[in-house]
C-alpha cells in the first residue's frame, strides 16, 4: 500500500499520490464465475460531492454467483455505503455501467446471465432500488439469443432513459441494439420501446460484428454513441442528428469514424483489450468529445473533437511512453475541459504483474506528461481502472487482483508549485528562495539572511537532511534518493521532487 507518494511530471507540478481506500473487500480466495471481472464503473454528481462505483462481485457460490453491487459515498470516496437494493444478490449480473442525472441519481445497467436461459438486459436506480427488465429473454428472435456489454444513458431529469447492447442475433452476430423510456421519472418493463436498431451500420460494412459500445446524451438530449467494429478494428461514432432520437434512420445520418485507417483497435478476447473510453463536455453543435483506446500493439491514444464528432482536432495523440503496453484506458476531464486524465492497465518493458497507469493533459490533450505507475503493490495484478476527475483531483477505482473483485480506489491531484522570490533586474533574486529538483539531488537557491535553519523533509513528514548557515546566497544542493520533498527554511516552505 502506498502511504506516502508523490511525483513530478513537469517543471511547475506534482502528482499528489494519496493512500488507497477499500471500496469492496472480496470473499477470500473467492474467483469471479470464468474469471470475469468486468466493469468495474465510477461517476459523480453534478456538484462533484457525490461518486457511485458499480461492480461485478462475487455473490454466494456456483454459476450464479456473481452479483452487481452499486456503492455510494458522500465524501468523496473515503468511506462508502452499499446501495444494493433486494434481490441484486441473485443469479449472474455482468458487465456494469453507470449514469447519473441532474438530481444526484445514478443509473446502472448490467446483463443478466443465467446458464439454464439466455442474458437479458437490466436497469436500476439507486433512488428507489428497482430493477427494471429492459430485453428480456423472449424479444427479438429466440430465447437463446445472449446480450452483453449493456452501456446507459440518462437525461438531466432522469426522465429519458437510454440503453444499449450488443446483441447475439443468430443471423447477424453482435449487433448493437438500443431502447429507450421517456415516461417520468420511471417506465415499468412493458413501457420501453424497444426498436432494434439492427440497421446501425458504417457506410461500407454492416457493424454486425461488433463490440464494447459506450453511450453518452448530452444536456440537450442528443445522443453518442461509440462502438468497435470487428471486421476492421476501427471504432466508429454513431450522432443521431434529432435529440431524443426514436427512428433507427436518425442513427444513421451523423456516423463517423473515431480511429482513421491505419489506426486499429485491440480487440484481441485473450486481453480484452477493447474496453474504450468516451467522454462528452457541453451540449448541441459545440459538445467537446475525448476518446481513448489501446491499439493492436498495446499503444495507448487520445482523439478530441470541438463539434459533436462532425471532425476532429488532430490526427490521434499518443498518450502512453514508448517501450510500455497498455490496454483498458479510461478518461476523464476537469469541468473546464482543458486538463484531460488517462488511466490504463499496463506493463512495464519487463513485463511481469500489472500496475494502473496515470496521465495528463493540461492542453486538452494536445501534449501529455510522463507516464506514472500509481499502484504497484507487490504480489497484486491490477486490472479494470476507470475515473473521476473532480477539480484537480482524479478518483480512480480499480480491481487489485485479475481473478477475484477487491475493489479499491486510490486518489491523484494535480499540484502547483509555486516559487517563494522572483528574479529581476540582471537575474538578482529578491529576498526570498526556491527549490528545484534534479537528478540526484535538490538545489536551494536564493538570497537571504542568517542566520537560517534550512530542513528538508520526505513526503511522510521524516527529516531527512538539515544545515545551519549565516546567510544563504546562490545555490546549495543536497543530495538525496528519488522523492517528493518539503524544504522549510525560516517559516516557509517549498516543495521539489528529485529524480
């Protein structure tokens, strides 16, 4: 467990590293029903007070074991209460997804899965616990026909609901299928108007061999919809041109594809690999998007779009450092958009157990920073991260083990440095000091005089060095293992990384 981490990225900030908290301890020794693991999701409220983190866990015993828990925590992740309502407890719930509305509500989706019928397609809400049956086992075409990766979108009232899912049809493997409930605040099963969007399709290839779609609405009530095609490894985007869309030809209008030719998705089922992120800031023509996805070589990489998916800024951006592999990214972003956050399940160029990564962007994603491990604890394979960025802070949930559900989330800031003096007329520094770090070591410089008491500490409060001097002028150095210090010289205090 990390208890005391911190590390530069740029000249001006750090990565503040706090301890992990446990969100959900697993049965010991307890494996999720084929190794499944899949998804563990986070999001926030409106006010950025409130996260929710939905999860598969491991439920009793047998095939029908696992369960979708829904956790909910007032403070920002430091304590949490379960929210699962009567009855989550039965039978196999997989593959979970949330959304919230504008009153603090969230909204999760799962697929059922039972080995004596086929999956069908569920949604809940926190507020009231109910579980309402979206595709069930007797609609499209056969009782044998599996749904799976259900994604769900809701409006700013919670009145219009949303849900999408990849559908086993016989005669079309894995299409995408979407449904939809405008009746306030909650249909009943039988209200939702299911109108099988069979027809979503690229203008080349029918997407019927697809996969992992992620599903965003906007406050205007315009709809995003991502998907992987299989056939080529590309992901597209789905922007029904009407809010609210209700006829599959509104799906069809705005496609667009997300990865250029050249540019190829991890898809591989051994890796699962093609768990892509999909994030949407403001409302109509101007909706900013953010998509993150691993390539087939394990690279990870960021796109933007300024209008609704219409075009895009640039030609993809790579995120991840040379020489690591990563899949399974997830972003997010602060409210005003132009500090993007990435994490990812990678490795370093040894291989061995896995570790969660974390990136950032302080341009919108133009231009990013090193590549920094933020788990790591040893004997453990981290897998499954996502995020929430409240201000300057990432909340990052993930699983701790590859085959059981420990559910645990760690918290990252973004902090400023910011020099005590200045320097002026012919590069002679005002009263005052600063710190910087290098390689090796930590350089004080400044003007001031004695006598002074320079301290410097670890970032667990430990002393670690200190010198008594009449006066301070120029640079003094000390030299010191890699980390995050605190340098406290007559009262004030400066901070510096050396690496």
């Amino acid at each position: 467990m990390f208890l005391c981490l911190g590390f530069l990225l740029a000249a001006d900030t750090i990565l503040v590293i706090s301890p992990r908290t446990l969100v959900y301890d697993a049965p010991t020794n307890e494996a999720l029903l084929n190794g499944e693991r899949e998804i563990i999701a986070i999001d926030k409220t409106k006010s950025g007070q409130e996260l929710y983190v939905g999860f598969e866990a491991k439920i009793g015993s047998g095939n029908d074991g696992d369960g979708a828990k829904l956790f909910h925590s007032t403070d920002r992740g430091q304590t949490w209460i379960d929210m699962t309502g009567i009855g989550w407890a039965s039978q196999t719930k997989r593959h979970c997804s949330l959304s919230m509305d504008g009153r603090g509500r969230a909204y999760m989706t799962w697929n059922l899965f039972s080995s004596t019928f086929a999956s069908v397609i569920y949604v809940t809400r926190n507020h009231d616990d109910t579980s309402v049956e979206i595709a069930d086992r007797s609609s499209d075409f056969s009782p044998s026909v599996n749904r799976f990766y259900p994604t769900v979108a809701v409006s700013m009232s919670g009145e219009t609901i949303y849900n999408a899912w990849i559908d086993t049809d016989p005669n079309y493997p894995n299409w995408v299928y979407v449904d939809y409930s405008f009746a306030p605040p909650y249909q009943p099963p039988g209200n939702w108007s299911n109108f099988n969007t069979t027809g979503i399709h690229d203008f080349d290839v029918v997407a019927g061999n697809s996969r992992r779609p992620v599903m965003r609405m906007d406050s205007q009530g315009y709809i995003y919809l991502q998907y992987i095609n299989n056939s080529n490894a590309r992901i597209y985007l789905l922007r029904p041109q009407t809010p609210y869309p209700t006829e599959v030809t509104n799906w069809l209008t705005g496609m667009r594809a997300v990865t250029p030719v050249g540019y190829t998705t991890e898809i591989a089922s051994t890796t699962s690999g093609s768990h892509t992120s999909m994030e949407i800031l403001g409302s109509g023509a101007s909706t900013r998007m953010y998509f993150a996805w691993a390539s087939t070589d394990s690279v990870i990489w960021f796109r933007k779009s300024t209008d609704g998916g219409n075009t895009f800024v640039s030609d993809p951006v790579r995120v991840s450092d040379p020489g690591r592999k990563g899949i399974w990214p997830q972003l997010d972003f602060s409210p005003s958009g132009d500090t993007v956050m990435i994490v990812w399940r990678g490795w370093g160029p040894l291989g061995g157990l896995a570790e969660i990564y974390f990136d950032y962007s302080h341009d919108g994603g133009t231009t990013w920073h090193t590549d920094t491990p933020i788990t790591g604890t040893p004997e453990e394979d981290d897998a499954m991260p996502h995020i929430a960025v409240i201000d300057s802070c990432a909340y990052i949930v993930y699983n701790n083990n590859s085959w059981r559900s420990d559910i645990w989330m760690i918290r990252v800031c973004l902090d400023t440095l910011k020099p005590t003096y200045e320097r002026v007329d012919e590069g002679k520094p005002k009263e005052g000091f600063v710190v910087t770090g290098q390689k090796g070591f930590l350089a004080v410089m400044g003007n001031l005089h004695g006598p002074l008491e320079i301290r410097i500490y670890d970032i667990c409060g430990n002393l670690v060095a200190q010198e008594s001097l009449d006066f301070l002028a120029g640079q003094r150095r000390f030299w010191l293992d890699t980390g995050v210090y605190f340098v406290r010289i007559n009262g004030k205090s400066e901070r510096a990384v050396v690496y």
